[in-house]
C-alpha cells in the first residue's frame, strides 16, 4: 500500500512516525475521511473546507489543503483504486516536538499522512436497518471539531459493538447530539428532526447533502432538538455519515422504531443519495 506522508510517496510499512508526534502523545490533531465512489472523490470541497476550519479552530499551521485533492487522487491510481469503491483518509498533527501541552516552537512542521484504501459498502445493512444505543455524551464541548482525540467515541463504539449494534447515539442534557461516527434524525408525522449545528456536534458533510436533499423531496425537515423522551414516538430513525450513508435506524437499545422495518421517507432519501452519487 503506498500512502502519502510528511511530503512523499511511499510504502506504509517505511512510514515513522516519532514517538515524541503530538498525536500519539496528546491526540492533537485533526482528520477527514473522504468516500470515493469508482475512484470519484464525493463532496472533497465540504471535506477539506471542514478540515481547514478544523486546523483554524485548533490553531495548528497548514498550508497544504489545497494539495490534498490531487494526493488524494494521486494515492488512488497508486493503489490500484481509480474504478472502486474506497475511502481516503486524511490526518495532521501539531508535529513532533518534546512532551510540552503549550504548542511547540511556531517553526514545527505539522505531520501529515494520507492514504486510501477500498471500501465494502454496507449494502446488507442499507436495506435491513440497525441498531443503535443511546449513552451519556461525557465528551468535551467542541464536538464541532473534527479530531482524532477520539476517546469518548471509541468507549461507546465498544458498548454499541458489544449490545450488537451498529452505532451509539450520544444524549447530553435531555437531547439527543449524534452518533459516534455518525449524525442522527428521526422522523416525527413526515417531518424529519435532526439536531441544529452548534459546538455539540459535528457538522457532517452527510447530513450537509441530506436536509437539502429533504428540501428537494417536498419532505419537511427542521433542525431542532430531539429529546431523549421524544424518541419513542418517532415513526422512523436513521444515521448519516459518509461511510454510513443513509442508515435506516430499526431498533434503540430494547425498543423497535415503527414496526421495526425501514421507513419510507428513510428510504426516499436513501433512493435520493444514491441518485446524487450516481451523478458524480
Ligand atoms: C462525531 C461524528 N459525527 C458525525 C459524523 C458524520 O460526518 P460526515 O457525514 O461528514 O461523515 C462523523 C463522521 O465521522 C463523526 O465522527
């Protein structure tokens, strides 16, 4: 597999990365994932704008953004991935520097690593729907920031895989904020709900394409706060993310959603996404 690291091309097994990176010792950094649909890069332009903002937020100096379309590119035709199904994946730390929490010297240059690699969609789950869990959101309050400090998500990706579930949906305060790795709605009497942007998620290039697609359906959809006790009424549920697409959400830890089968205004917008890449 050759991947792209600190400037170069090169076999993944020569990448070194210094045990003194400010990503291996305090998780300080940022990452993207970019779906890529027979070797087409989907919604790049959300991506990396994310990812800038991402580095702005973090204050971490880089000015390479721009490049990282064409190594994206670039990784795919290495790898043997221009006609497939894959994912690239995008991440860069605050560089390498002595154990510190201040930032290193302003001359520190970032670490920067891409690679690409095929993807199986999950088409299995597409059509037959998931489980989720809901858990206490115990993470910080800049979920708007896509960064590899991942902790909070990892614990409640282990308790979503060890109660058999697809994803664990966070709840802070009463409201529901997203999954683990993904953005959540629900659907209340035809209007899909989903959580407003604020610093308490992320702002998911998915759910970025999914309210315009809504939009286009003539289905309503508001971003406003699901609570917790509302869940149990909601006709149907899903997750958006970009590996995820759009998941029908079936079950929520011991309860089905409707009648437990994936609903319709879930599958219209599935229809819909599918369309949108079908254009790419
Ligand atoms: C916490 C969190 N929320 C939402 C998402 C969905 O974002 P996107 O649609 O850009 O993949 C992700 C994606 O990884 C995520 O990690």
């Amino acid at each position: 597999m050759i991947v792209y690291f600190n400037g170069q091309m090169m076999p993944k097994d020569e990448v070194r990365i210094s045990p003194e990176d400010r990503g291996f010792v305090f998780g300080d950094g940022v990452y993207e994932v970019i779906r890529v649909y027979a070797g087409k890069l989907f919604e790049s332009d959300a991506h990396l704008k994310r990812l800038a903002r991402s580095l702005r937020e973090l204050r971490i100096g880089y000015d390479g953004v721009a490049r990282l379309e064409g190594i994206s590119h670039r990784l795919l035709v290495e790898n043997g991935l221009e006609a497939e199904d894959a994912a690239v994946y995008i991440q860069i730390t605050r560089g390498t520097a002595p154990r510190k929490h201040a930032f290193p010297p302003a001359d520190t240059p970032p670490t920067v690593y891409v690679s690409a690699y095929a993807f199986d969609p999950p088409e299995k789950e597409w059509k037959k729907g998931v489980k989720i869990i809901l858990v206490p959101d115990i993470r910080w309050t800049r979920c708007d920031i896509k960064t590899v400090a991942l902790v909070p998500n990892v614990l409640a990706a282990q308790q979503a895989a060890e109660a058999g579930a697809k994803e664990a949906v966070f709840v802070r305060d009463g409201a529901v904020a997203e999954g683990a790795h993904t953005n959540f709605a629900a659907v209340f009497n035809g209007e899909v709900r989903t959580a407003p942007y604020s610093n308490l998620i992320l702002p998911g290039t998915t759910r970025n394409v999914a309210i315009p697609l809504c939009r286009e359906l003539g289905i309503p959809v508001l971003e406003f706060p699901i609570l917790q006790h509302e869940l149990k009424a909601a006709d149907e549920a899903m997750i958006w993310g970009t590996t995820t697409e759009v998941m029908p959400v079936v079950q929520i830890d011991d309860w089905q959603v409707g009648d437990g089968t994936p609903g319709p205004i879930t599958r219209r917008l599935q229809e819909a996404f599918a369309g949108r890449v079908s254009a790419l």
